[in-house]
C-alpha cells in the first residue's frame, strides 16, 4: 500500500470566504500579525500501488476531489523505501 | 512577510465521514484501488515574521484553527531565503 497526499487549494483570485472569516477571527483574538489566510483541503489516499498511479490519482482529482473551475490540486506519492 | 503551513487532521481513532464518503464515492466510479480517505484542513497564513512566531502560531492553532479533543496539528514556516 501507498499513500498519496493530495492538496487543494482555490485558484488565485477566487473569493475565500473561510480564510478571511479565520483572519478576521485571529484578528478578533489578537493575532494582528495575520495579514492572509487561505484554506484549502488535504486527502490522503491509502491505495495500492501501480504503473499507472499518477494518472488515475489525476484522474479522481479531476473527477471528484477538485472543482476544476475555481480550485487546483497538488500531490505526491510517499511510497515505502524498500530496505 | 513569511508563510505558514498548517496542517490540521483528525486524531487516530476519531470518526471520519468525509474520508469514508469521498472513498465510497471514489470506489463507485470504479477506482478500487483506494483502500482509505483521510481528510483534513490544510491553512496558510501570510504573517509577519518574528522571534516569538512557532510559539504564536502554537497559541493560534490551540485556540482557533484546530480542536484540540479531536484533531492533531502540524506546521512549518516558510521563509524566503535571504539572498
């Protein structure tokens, strides 16, 4: 097994209501050194591995965990050093 | 300004719906390969630097970002390099 860590962010210039609700409540807190906040999503996928395990993971990003239009995904596979 | 990286996931052993119905989700477009879904919160905050920073963002995510009955939380801080 394997595990894939897939990051989603909103793409640049799309409205991120959350994060600004985050900073206006670390602001609130008194955390004023906070200029920015962006939320995005994390997935890790436990799978098993294969030759094709990039595309396939691409392909469920672009079918089911990313909104194409307003988010991007990142990933990476961690795979087990073979000792 | 720096960045900081916060990742926010469950505990072992607490319920996660989100994961399970993003799996069951996944299998039914037929990739069978994905054993488990772990989902969680990934943030980053744009803040001004300063010596006291791992300790405030520690303090932040304790009293805000995460909640300490149920979830973990990591970070980094990411500073650009001085050339």
């Amino acid at each position: 097994m394997i595990n894939v860590h897939v990051y989603i962010t909103l793409k640049e210039g799309v409205l991120d209501p959350q994060g600004q609700a985050v900073q206006r409540s670390l602001t609130a807190l008194g955390y004023d050194e906070v200029d920015t906040v962006s939320v995005g999503k994390w997935l890790k996928l436990e799978m098993s591995d294969g030759a094709d395990v990039e595309s396939r993971v691409e392909q469920m990003c672009e079918q089911l965990l990313a909104n194409p239009v307003i988010e991007n995904y990142t990933y990476y596979v961690e795979r087990e050093e073979k000792v």
